[in-house]
C-alpha cells in the first residue's frame, strides 16, 4: 500500500512522462520509497507502452531485482547476466527493444556499449547497442542516483527519447552545478547554460553561506534561492523525510557530544603542531600550557592567507582518529608495520624467482626484470611508516595491545552502555563508522562477543553479495549488532533495527543521512532513535555545525576545500577541547 507522498510521487511521474511526454526529477530523501513508486507508475502503463530502460549503480542491480517482486505485470531483465560476449548482448537488447519491458544495466556498462572506445566489437553488433540504446533507443528511460561523470553523462545526454526521469536521495544538491547537469538532461536548457547558472544561482548561494557575510549577499542569495525553487517547480518533484512521520513510529535524533580523553587532547595538539609546528612557515599555531597539563593549540592572525591551501580533508582524517579513540593510531600503525614487512618480503620472493642459475642465456628482457626486482628488494625494507611519527613515543606503555580500553573514550563508553539497555529490551543496533579502523577499535572493545553470532561486520572491501548477504542474515537472525563502514556502497535496508549510531562526522553531509534512512523507511515497525557522536570542542563538531547550520555551510561540503573562508578554516583548526576524567 502507498503512503500518500509516494501516491503524489506516482501522479507527477505520470504527469510528467505521459501526458507531457518530458523527463522529471523526483527528489525524496532516502527511504521514502522511490523505487516503489517507480515500480507502481509502471504497472499502471499500458502494455504497449514500449521498452524502459534503467541505468542504475552495479550495486543497487540486486536491490531493484528485489522491488519488482511487487509488480503485478513487469519482470526485470538484467543485461549483465546474459554473459560477455557481445553477440549474445546485442541479440538480447533487439528482443527487449522489440518486445518492450524493463531492461537494467549499469553506469559503466552502459557508457562502453554506446561509446566510441575501442574494442573487440563487431559493426552489426555496435550498430545494435546504439540502435536500442540512443535512437532510437528505449521509449523511456530511468537513472538512479544520476552520474554527472562526462563520459557517462555524454552517453546519457545522445539519447533519443525526451521521457527521461532521475531518481536522486538529495533533494536539492548538494552541489548546484551537479543539479543542474541533472536537470539540463531531464529539460535540456531549463536553466540556461552552466555559466549563466553559476552567475545568476550557483555563485549568489554559495557566497550567501559563507560565515560573517554581509546582509545583502544574504539577502541575494535568498531571492535566487526563491527563483531557482520556482523554476524547478513543474519538473521536480521534492520529499523529505517529515513525509513519514503521520504513517509510521516516530524518529528522534540526539546529538551527543563527549569529552575527550586527557591523551587524546594531547595528541590532537601535537598532530596540530606536527602539521603546521610553532616556528613552520605558515606561523599559524601557538601553544600554550594548559591547567590540564595538555597543550592547548590555537590558530594565531599570522599569514592566514596560506590557510585556504591547506589540506583540510587530510587534517580532517587524521583528527577524526583521535577524536574516535587514541587506540586507532596504534591499530594504524600495526597494520602499516605489516605491510611493510609484507611489501619486503614480496620484493625479496620475487628477486629470488628471477635469479636461478645466472646463465648467461637469459634474454634482455628477463635481464630487466632481474635489475628491477634487485632495485626493489634493495630499497624495500620494513621501516616504521612516516604517517605515525608525529606521535613519537606516546604509544610506549599501550603500543601492540590486542584489547582497548573502552573507558578511555566517551564514544566507546557511549556505545557500549547503549548496548547494554538493548540487550534488556531486545532491539538491534546498528554502529556506523567511515573508517575500517573505528571498527577494529570497537571489535577489540566487545572482546567477549562472538563474531557472526553477537554481531556482524560490514567492511569498506565488502562485496555486494556479501553486502547484501550480511544484512539479510542480521534481518533475519535478528543479531544484536551490526559494524557498517560507510566507504563503498552505502544502500541497505535494515528495517529490523531501531536505534542507529553515527560514530563520527564524515566530510560529505549526504553520507552522515544515508544511516538513518537504512531503519527509519516505510518499513519501520518500530519507533527508531538516531544519535551522532561528536567530541565537543574538536575539528569534528565545528565540521557537524558547519553541516546542520541553516544558513547553507552544509551545501558547500562537496566542493573543494578552498570553499572556507578564512574565518571558517580558522574556526576549524581551532582547539577548543577539554579533557574530561576518565577514571
């Protein structure tokens, strides 16, 4: 059944692309159900509508041969199962494009069959894929969370038919410019040209979010704000999660802020120092004592024009480490040592395959290949890595620990105690990190739970299937915990789950939402709470105000650094941590 935001969802599709005949945007945020949606607009066309064509992520395939179980006439065809071979893709294409019904294939598989590039294809068969892919190609086609990359938006943009609808999560972004290359293909030349929008849209919002503007950028970027939403109007079709709450349990969301360790303001101050150091040529940190017993660092007036060269996602990585658990360098830094031993000793095999028997009837190439691997081994050697020096020796009492001390993070002590009220009142969690490290440090901290029987682990190298697999099976066997890195394919359904924690503030503001819409979607059964950890004062809370604030900092994030202003990057890099008692 379909909740009243998906039934105003199917009425626009319907709008848009049969009686208009043009292409629409339907911008819901995630868990809304779009793909619902797509699936009852298209049982409700006739059977002679003609051939759809979806163009969809390789790692939502499964997921959408999954919501065609609830189609009542359309049975999915997928393109990458028929095989690689070109002859028996082309003879597949011509059947669907004659017999109509949904075809699927990815970004990339659909960019190499309708490019120019070279290859082992034969002109009947390339004349086939362009003949069912571009023109005059499917009747309609859909694209899932829509790849503005130019190779895939080149291909896009050739094809034939005008019904061309986009599924995205964000409802407006994040990055204007990205939005308008999703329009300009849905309603080519809707909104000008990429220049004109920049100047009358793109660059009056952008100033209008930069922190001490004057009133009147504000004022502007209010009233281009205002037109741009009017223009979008008649082909977007906007939802955000507020479209849930009158259906289904409520959602709260908490903000937890914790106090660092003594340790880790330490060496959050000296991985400031490391970086920048007192007497460096950008003159940016002054330290002083703290009444702690902690270096306090903080950014002086000095030469603040080089700051908006700074690396801020790398500092940023580096912090949120520490911010997390001191113990992360020290995981970190095992596993760079082993590496290193590992990188050795394969230059050390490899050298010894080469040099058997020294006859002098090796040809010049494998002569070569001798030179190289000796080159190799020589200046191979396992060194302690340079990233975990600016640690020093801060490490020397804990460093090859296989257990951490839960207690000297706020974080951990949070989760753990979360754990130990859901185990009384039966409910799953779910505990998300953008780090495989922040993983490792909580698996060391649960060293008395089972692996695949207390909780399960979803790792940044995961496989689909194994994605897919792992989620099914914490669905089902209703296992306490689930670990989830949020690097890679990000799309699960957890509806089993009510409470989600969010260990720490990813750079991009659409990967911290993509959480909460895996448990709270219109599936949920059950009331959902959604807490974010930050640590109050660090690089990581100004980066989530800098998220949440109302005046636009969020929409900025995807774009490169240099966005910050100087204030802004001050406030960033300023320590305003106080270590709490852990004891």
């Amino acid at each position: 059944r379909l909740l009243p935001h998906q039934v105003e969802g199917v009425k626009f599709l319907h709008k848009c692309v049969v009686k208009e005949g043009k292409g629409c945007i339907l911008a819901h945020a995630p868990g809304l159900g779009k793909s619902q949606q797509v699936v009852a607009f298209l049982d409700a066309l006739p059977d002679d509508f003609g051939p759809i064509l979806f163009v969809v992520p390789h790692h939502t395939l499964s997921q959408w041969a999954s919501e065609f179980r609830f189609s009542l006439s359309i049975r999915p065809m997928m393109l990458h199962e028929i095989g690689a071979r070109n002859s028996d893709r082309a003879g597949f294409l011509d059947d669907w494009h004659k017999n109509g019904g949904a075809m699927f294939v990815s970004f990339d598989q659909y960019r190499l069959l309708t490019g120019s590039a070279k290859g082992k294809r034969k002109s009947e068969d390339l004349e086939t894929f362009r003949k069912t892919l571009l023109n005059p190609g499917p009747r309609m086609v859909v694209c899932d969370e829509f790849v503005p990359h130019i190779a895939s938006a080149n291909s896009l943009n050739q094809i034939a038919t005008p019904r061309r609808v986009i599924l995205t999560g964000l409802p407006l972004g994040p990055n204007l410019l990205t939005f308008h290359t999703m329009a300009n293909f849905v309603r080519p030349g809707s909104l000008g040209g990429a220049v004109e929008f920049s100047r009358d849209f793109a660059t009056p919002v952008l100033e209008g979010g930069v922190l001490n503007v004057s009133l009147a950028a504000v004022q502007l970027a209010k009233r281009r704000w205002h037109v741009l939403l009017q223009l979008l109007a008649p082909f977007v079709c906007r939802a955000d999660a507020s479209a849930l709450a009158a259906h289904i349990p409520t959602k709260r969301e908490f903000v937890v802020r914790v106090r660092a360790s003594p340790k880790q303001v330490f060496l959050y101050c000296q991985y400031l120092v490391a970086r920048f150091g007192p007497d460096a040529a950008f003159g940016m940190l002054q330290v002083d004592p703290s009444p702690f017993g902690v270096p306090k660092a903080r950014l002086s007036r000095a030469k603040l024009d080089a700051l908006s060269n700074v690396d801020v996602p790398g500092i940023y990585d580096a912090l949120s480490k520490v911010c997390f658990h001191q113990d992360s360098l020290v995981i970190k830094a095992e596993a760079e040592k082993r590496a290193a031993k590992a990188r050795a000793q394969s230059a050390r095999d490899s050298l010894d395959d080469f040099i058997v028997d020294g006859s002098d009837s090796d040809s010049a190439l494998e002569r070569k290949r001798k030179a190289r691997a000796s080159k190799n081994a020589s200046n191979t050697t396992p060194t302690v890595p340079p990233t975990i020096a600016w640690w020093g020796d801060a490490f020397s009492n804990s460093d090859g620990q296989k257990s951490c001390d839960p207690n000297l993070c706020g974080k951990t002590q949070f989760i753990l105690r979360l754990l130990e009220h859901t185990e009384s009142t039966g409910e799953q969690t779910v505990v998300v990190a953008h780090d495989n490290l922040f993983l490792d440090v909580l698996v060391r901290a649960l060293s008395t739970w089972r692996p695949n029987k207390d909780f399960l682990r979803i790792e940044a190298s995961a496989s689909l299937e194994s994605r897919a697999r792992t989620a099914r099976t914490f669905r089902r066997q209703k296992v306490r915990l689930l670990l989830v890195c949020l690097v890679g394919p990000a799309d699960l359904m957890l509806p089993s789950a009510s409470r989600v924690v969010i260990c720490d503030v990813p750079w991009h503001q659409w990967k911290a939402s993509k959480p909460a819409s895996w448990v709270y979607c219109s599936r949920q059964k059950k009331p959902t709470y959604i807490y974010t950890l930050v640590v109050q004062g660090s690089m990581e809370q100004k980066m989530f105000d800098f998220q949440s604030s109302a005046n636009g900092l969020g929409a900025r994030l995807a774009n490169a650094p240099q966005v910050f202003s100087q204030d802004e990057l001050r406030l960033l890099y300023k320590c305003d941590m106080e270590p709490a008692d852990m004891e």
